[in-house]
C-alpha cells in the first residue's frame, strides 16, 4: 500500500500574463521578483526541484509543507493564476 504522502509530490502552477507557458517562462522567468520566490522556494527541506510550471517535493514531504507552498504560491497574485497539488 501506498503512503499518503508519497502519492503527492508535485505542486503544479499556472502563472499569469507574461508567465504563462508556452511564450512565458513561468517560475523559471529572470524577473526579479521570481527569482526571489524561487530563492525562498529552495530554502524548503522537502524541495527537489523547480521547472516552469511546476515544483517537485522529496517522496516523503509531510502534508503540511504541501500545505505552506500552496499557500505562499497562492498569495502571489502578480504571478501565480492557479496551484494544484498532486
């Protein structure tokens, strides 16, 4: 049996505007601010990885650290249009 915590290791997000995939470069742009978020993404433990549209987690990422990404993605309204976590 699977544990509930390693079937979700991926948050998905659809960026905004000049973000948004395919002309954009979503969490991966040069912008300032970006850049920035993505600093403050790496400094999380369970973080393994970040790709335009989406952050990979370590298998074993604890649901609240799911929690605390979705929620300081979504509160980037300038970049972020929706979080979806598998």
């Amino acid at each position: 049996m699977t544990d509930r915590t390693d079937a979700r290791r991926v948050i998905r997000v659809a960026c905004r505007g000049a973000w948004a995939l395919p002309e954009g470069k979503g969490l991966l742009d040069g912008d300032a601010r970006v850049r920035t978020l993505r600093r403050v993404l790496v400094t999380y433990p369970g973080v393994r990885y970040i790709l335009p549209d989406r952050i990979g987690l370590h298998a074993g990422a604890e649901d609240r650290l799911l929690e605390t990404l979705s929620t300081l993605l979504t509160r980037q309204h300038w970049l972020v249009e929706t979080v979806s976590v598998e």
